[in-house]
C-alpha cells in the first residue's frame, strides 16, 4: 500500500510540474487573441431556393468548390465565402448525412489526449489538446443557442484513484486557463448518488465532475451552410461529384457533377477544388491522382439511445475502463441528450462505407459496460435502446495501425495537381480546419480574396442573431405555443424560431393555440417540417434524420410519423403517389438498416416476455382487480388506471396520447396478454404490438412460468 501511494504521489508531483509549465505557454497561446472584440457578419437576408441555387452552379465559374457538406465541408464554405471568394459547395447526399450527424454530440476540451500527453509527452496530443480548448469557446460565441455546458461526471471507486483524479483534472483546469468553461470539483459518495442515483453505490468512494460542451451536430452544420449561402455562396445538397477536371498543364480546373433528384450532369469551373469528404477522402484523391496512396484509416464507433431515465439531466458520465474480454473502445459516456440518454462509443478499424451500419455484438457490449456501473435494482435491457447509428471517423495516419491508438490531429495536403485535401480531425475543431485549408487553397492556386484574413471566428451562425435564453417567452407569449415546443423551436433555431412559428398551424384547442405535435412524446411540430423544406430538406430521410432528430432519438416513433411527414412534404414539393411510395420504402430502409430498427425487432422477438416473473405477478393482479365484471378484458379508461397505478410519470396530455396510440394498434378491449404487453413497453418510448404468433407464445408463457399461482389466463 505505502509503494502504490509513493508512486501515485510521485506521478502527480511529476504531472503536477510538467502541466504547470507547459500551461505558462500554453496561456500565452490560448489567450492572445482574448482582447478582440466580437464582430458579428450578418450577410444576406433571404437564402434563394434550391432550384436558384443549381442554376448558379450550372452557369457560373467559381474561385473555390469544396466537395462534401459535413461540418468541415461547410465551414470551408462560409470561411472562403466570408473572405469574398466566390464558392460553391456539393454534397452527394445531405448536409451532414454522414459522420457530422453520428457524432457524440460533445465540443470535448481534451481531456482524454490530456491524459495521453501527460502519460507519453506525445507532441501530437498537447496540439490537439491546445487546438480544441482554443476552438470550443467558439461554438458558444457563433452559435450560443445550440451549444450548452454539460458537466460529465467521472465516478470513482478507489480511494487511490481520488488523488489521482482530482490531481489530473485540476492539472486540467490550470492548462485550459480562461478558456475552460466552468472549474471541476470533487463530490463525495453521497453527493455523487443524490445527483446520479442509479449507480453502482458498492464500493463507490466519489467522483470528479468536469465540464464540457453538448451540440445538436446535424443543426450545427445545416446552420453553418445556411450561414455560407447567406454569404454568398452557392452550396446544394444531393450534387455528387462524378469526376475532376484538368487543363492542358495538368492542373485542376473544375468537376463533373450530377444532381442527384434530376439526374442531370453538368461540369463546374473552379479555380481551385476543396475536397472535405471525411473519411471518403482518398476516394477523392484518387480521382486526382489513381496511383496515390492512402491517408484516411478509417474508424467507425456506434451510439445507442436510451429512455431519459437512465441519465439525469444535471450530469453525464465517462468511464475509462471498459470491459477486457472485447478491445472494442478505450472509454464509453453516457450523456443525457434531448431527453433521452445517448450512450457511446466503440472504436473499430472500419472501411468507408456510405451507409453504416450497428451490429447487436457492439449494441450489447454497451449495455454490458453500463450494467457493470449501475445498481443492481437496475435492470439494463435490450429492449430500452431506442435507436442505434454508426458514425465513420476520418482518422489520418498508419493505415495499419489500431484505430485506437491514431492521433485525432488532422492533416491539410496538396497535391501535385493543386487539390487540397483536409482531413482527420473532430467537430470541435472544424473551424480552425477550415481556416487551414482555405488558406492552403488561396496559397496553392494564387487566389485574390478580398478580405486577407479569416474572420469566421466572428461570424454569428444562422439563429444566433435576436436570441436569447429567454427567447422562447416570446414564442410562447405572442403565438400560444406551449412551453416545450417553444423551448425546442429556440433552441434549434434560434431567432429563426419566429419564422417556424408563423408556419404554425392551429391546435383548435384553447391552449395550445398553434402548433400541432407529430407525437406526442416530442415536442416537434408539423411547421417544421414546411420550414425544412425551405432548409433544403430533399427526401423523407432528409426530415426525420437531420431538420428534425426522430430517427436519432426513436427509431420506432421515427417509423410511426413517417407518413404524416410525407404526406406535408408532398404539399410543398409535389410529390405524385408513386414517389410518397418510394420516399416511404427508403425512409424505411433507412430506418431498419442505419438506425437500428430491424436489430431492435429482432431482439423483441427474442423476448416476447420482457419483465421479471415478478412484474408478471404484478401485473397479472393489477389486471384483475381492474377486471371487477370478471369478464377478462378491461376497457380504456381502466387502463389509464392501470398505467397510473404503476407510477409511470405521464402528463395528462401524453397519457391521452399513449392511449390512442393503444386504440390504434390493439383490439379493444383489452385482454390480459396485451395488458402485460402494454405494461412491458411503456417505459420503451414506444407502443409495440406482438404478431399472433408471439402473442400465442405469450400465452404459454405466462402459463407455464405462473401456472403456481393458479391464475387463469382468459
């Protein structure tokens, strides 16, 4: 014991030495430009439609095309636009369709490399660390209404990892100077379960709780190509890019381009190409050049969505131990999102690939991971996960090495032929990326901007302007929303909420006045889906996917508003019944495929029973004292009792929507086996109807596990 306390001392004398002269420098570094004021670029008022938009790429030349509309494909956009250089930007599916969308959703500081470069005094690490504490403040001066502070709670259960923790985060703290955006602090065992309650309490000693910052990474980055079309640039969504284009002396001078609604093909003259696809890169490249080699070793990492209960909203977690018996991640969090819990990550050598998918092995190994952290009265269940995605991270480096162990730097190169390629990298960085490559593309292709500078750090993003915290009493007060829809509308789109708002519909009730739900359970409205449509939303996928997060947060929900939302897009697009149909069996497919939902149909119907014997007890006894006439069956209104009875927290407006829900998937009355159904999957997020086969074997289930209660099963 006295051995593992000199070495644990001596480590933090060591770190606690090191951190503190490398954040003298580093201070200086991060706090230069603390002085200069914050100047915000408006641009345009109105952005043209998409339909103006092609006609602009289909007959103009341009200084600068950047090719793929993730986060640092569009941040490009609005750095070269923002300098006066004329750009355009096409992206083969939507904005953000691809890793941009599936991130973790955190603007982390770095404190996972911070750890790395204490421990390896690997250079690569302290430059990431350095650049990410300087780039997240950004996002909460461009965009204040889509990022927020979320305290991340690192639990402890070793009385020697205290010292070791609280040294390493405080050591942290002193290198982020100024730039950090709350100081960290130590809870003790009983102050760590009143804010945590469902964790492991056996041998839990405390916990160090650190700070970071929470996106909406899809708005995130259709905000930031708004915000470049509104500065003058020409960015369209479904535009593949068929091939590049060289002149007599082998320099490139533009691309072959294909729309893909239309089908149409064209080329674009550019003086100088941008190619930004993420971990598609080296496909690119390619184009430029067939014998390069590669650069991007891609890595795929997959998050889950689980019901809001599993995280509170005061707190996430991160654990930096993960289960030995599969080298699938180095850490797993598990952060409260939207009202749900998004639960992450794996990190896995992977091909880039342009529909990813979630396997159940990587689904169950997270559960797995938070069932080791959690009370034991806490059941993890297979049937919680909501949704499930695969994100793709563009990491640069050894092609052979573990994914893992890549650095998360990235990496600006141009070749021969003049194509600047960026990538690696994270979200929380994509500025300083962007900042990078343009100014390699001005360098490299002798470009005239008319501003010499980047000023994208002072460009507010598109809602920023008119918001404020309490943005959403103005919504609420001069339209009669209610008070979560009106949340939600200002924190996505900021001051652009009031022109969501004018979209609205009435409710034909006397409170709310406008503003219909898709469902009840979200607070997304039908206006939203007419406003998206202006935001360049395409296909259904587009919609449920990215302008609203259904797909994301319940694939099942996601699958039941589906036709409601196509049926609105048809009205504004003019779409015929032959193309709702299409729309309909992609969005389906979609669903099923990247979002989970034909894994998590498949685990239910693994488990057609999905509570304890004991639950079934339960509820079997619930049911018959609802069943006074002893006729087997009870009626809707008996149900609402029931499901009051269970302490299941519903509004009153959000129970009566559960029970249509009912009404429309089971026969009315209700009998026992749909009775426990219902109970079962309450707290899924969704209602599920079982097939009459698995409803058969419901039955023999509940015979033969409680045949001792000698409760007949009508």
């Amino acid at each position: 014991m006295r051995l593992r306390f000199k070495r644990i001392a001596s480590t933090i004398i060591v770190l606690g030495g090191g951190a503190y002269m490398g954040s003298l420098l580093t201070k200086k570094i991060l706090n230069r430009n603390d002085k200069k004021t914050h100047i915000p670029h408006k641009g345009k008022p109105n952005i043209p439609s998409r339909n103006e938009l092609l006609l602009s790429l289909q007959n103009e030349k341009f200084d600068i095309l950047v090719i793929g509309g993730g986060a640092t494909g569009t941040g490009c956009a609005l750095d070269a636009a923002s300098r006066g250089l004329k750009t355009a930007l096409v992206e083969a599916n939507d904005f953000a369709s691809g890793t941009s969308s599936r991130s973790g959703k955190i603007i982390n500081g770095g404190l996972i490399y911070f750890k790395k470069f204490l421990l390896s005094f690997n250079i690569d690490e302290y430059k990431i660390v350095k650049e990410i504490l300087n780039e997240r403040l950004h996002f909460f001066k461009v965009a204040p209404h889509l990022a927020k502070v979320q305290p991340i709670m690192i639990p402890i259960y070793h009385w020697w990892e205290a010292p070791y923790y609280w040294a390493g985060i405080k050591i942290y703290d002193v290198f982020s100077g100024s730039r950090k955006l709350k100081s960290s602090c130590y809870l003790t065992k009983k102050e760590t379960l009143e804010i945590y309650p469902i964790l492991k309490d056996k041998g839990l000693f405390g916990s160090m709780v650190y700070f970071d910052g929470q996106i909406d990474d899809a708005r995130l980055c259709i905000s930031l190509a708004l915000s470049a079309i509104r500065h003058g640039a020409t960015v369209l969504n479904h535009v593949r890019c068929l091939s590049l284009i060289k002149d007599t002396q082998g320099n490139l001078c533009g691309a072959r381009l294909r729309d893909e609604v239309s089908g149409k093909e064209w080329d674009v003259l550019a003086k100088c190409i941008i190619n930004a696809t993420g971990p598609f890169t080296d496909s690119i490249r390619k184009m430029d050049d067939v014998d390069v080699e590669d650069i991007c070793q891609p890595s795929s990492g997959i998050h889950i969505v689980l019901p809001g209960y599993y995280s509170p909203e005061k707190s996430g977690i991160l654990v930096t131990k993960t289960r030995n018996d599969q080298d699938l991640s180095s850490y797993w969090f598990l952060m409260p999102w939207k009202n749900k819990t998004l639960v992450g990550n794996t990190d896995i050598s992977a091909k880039p690939i342009i529909n990813p998918q979630p396997t159940e092995e990587e689904i169950m190994y997270l559960l797995q991971n938070i069932s080791d952290f959690v009370n034991p009265d806490v059941k993890v269940k297979r049937e919680d996960v909501l949704s499930a995605w695969c994100g793709i991270r563009p990491l640069v480096g050894d092609t052979n090495s573990n994914t893992k162990r890549l650095s998360r730097h990235h990496l600006t190169q141009v070749s021969q032929s003049r194509l600047v390629t960026i990538s690696g990298g994270k979200w929380t960085t994509y500025r300083a990326m962007a900042q990078e490559a343009v100014d390699s593309a001005v360098r490299a292709c002798d470009l005239k901007p008319a501003r010499d500078k980047c000023i994208s750090q002072n460009i507010l993003l598109e809602g920023a302007y008119d918001w404020s915290i309490s943005f959403y009493f103005k919504l609420i007060q001069d339209f009669g929303l209610e008070s979560s829809v009106a949340q939600h509308l200002a924190e996505t789109y900021g001051g652009k909420a009031v022109e969501v708002a004018k979209l609205a519909t009435s409710t034909g009730r006397n409170w709310p006045i406008v503003g219909k739900k898709l469902h009840y359970q979200f607070p997304y409205i039908e206006a939203e889906i007419r406003y998206g449509v202006k935001e360049y939303a395409v296909t259904a996928v587009d919609m449920i996917a990215r302008r609203l997060r259904f797909a994301f947060l319940n694939a099942q929900v996601a699958l039941e508003v589906l036709p409601r939302v196509i049926d609105i897009m048809a009205e504004e697009l003019q779409w015929s019944q032959e193309e709702k149909k299409l729309q309909h069996t992609k969005a389906l497919e979609f669903l099923q495929t990247e979002m989970g939902l034909m894994l998590n149909k498949k685990s239910r119907n693994k488990m057609t029973i999905l509570l304890s014997k004991e639950d079934i007890k339960l509820h079997i006894k619930r049911f018959r004292s609802l069943d006074k006439d002893n006729k087997g069956v009870i009626s809707l209104k008996e149900l609402c009792k029931g499901i009051k009875d269970i302490n299941v927290y519903l509004s009153e407006e959000d129970l009566k929507g559960f029970v249509e829900e009912v009404a429309m998937i089971y026969d009315t009355p209700i009998r026992l086996e749909d009775f426990i159904q219902i109970m079962s999957t309450i707290r899924t997020g969704h209602v599920q109807k079982i097939s009459p086969t698995d409803k058969e074997l419901l039955r023999k289930q509940l015979y033969d596990e409680l045949s001792e209660l000698s409760l007949q099963i009508n």
